[in-house]
C-alpha cells in the first residue's frame, strides 16, 4: 500500500468530494439522464494535481456506460468544480473519475452469507461443539 494521505490531501479531498457531488447533482441529469450517481471517495495524488473520483451508480443496468457518459462530460464538470473551488486551492486537479464497487461487493458477499446460512454451511455446529 502507499503511504497515508497528508493532512492537506485529506481536506482537499474532502472538498473535492462535497463539491463534485453537488456538480453533479446540478449538472448529472443532462448527462446521464435518470441514473443515480453519488460521489463515494477522492483520493488526492501527493502533489494534489490529481483527483481519484470514485462514484457509485444505482437506477441503471448499465453502470460502464454511466461512467463513459461522465467521462466525455470531464472537462465541462473539472470546470464546473474549478468555479467552486478556486478560492480553496491554488491550481484545480485534473479529475479522473472511477466506479466505486465497494457496495455491489458488499450486497454480494451479504448474499453469499445468506445463501450459506439457509444452506446451513455456515458452520455453526463446530461452534456449538467448541464452546463445549
């Protein structure tokens, strides 16, 4: 892993992340139409010249094409993000933008669990047995 993130990259990732989430709010629906896209993480390179924006997408199937959509759209919403935070830093980063899978990972390894469970491959007679 890389080191951890400096106190500055933390805090221009974070202002990163509120504002690009309100551009899109304000903007997604020209882009995207009715897909749902929040913004779930930024991570900032050292020099915070870059920005890692990682997005979730719901209300669509079709989560890829939401992000190609959104990635023809950078630079009118790297604009759109550089008006409302220009006073906070002093050059805007160039913005790369990413799906977050963290939540499909999640809801799919919950599912695995559940199918284990009424299955009754959850291994809970070895517990029983153990606490013995």
């Amino acid at each position: 892993m890389g080191k951890e993130a400096s106190k500055r990259q933390r805090q221009v990732s974070e202002l990163i992340r509120r504002n690009m989430g309100m551009v899109l709010q304000e903007e997604g629906s020209y882009i995207y139409e009715n897909a749902l896209v929040t913004v779930t993480n930024v991570v900032m390179s050292p020099d915070l010249s870059l920005a890692k924006v990682y997005l979730s997408v719901y209300n669509t199937e079709n989560k890829q094409a939401v992000l190609l959509m959104i990635e023809d759209q950078q630079s009118r919403l790297q604009s759109s993000l550089g008006r409302k935070i220009r006073k906070h830093v002093r050059r805007i980063p160039e913005v790369n933008f990413y799906i977050d899978e963290t939540l499909d990972e999640m809801y799919r390894v919950n599912h695995l669990f559940d199918k284990l469970e009424k299955e009754n491959q959850m291994g809970k007679d070895r517990e029983e047995d153990i606490e013995e």
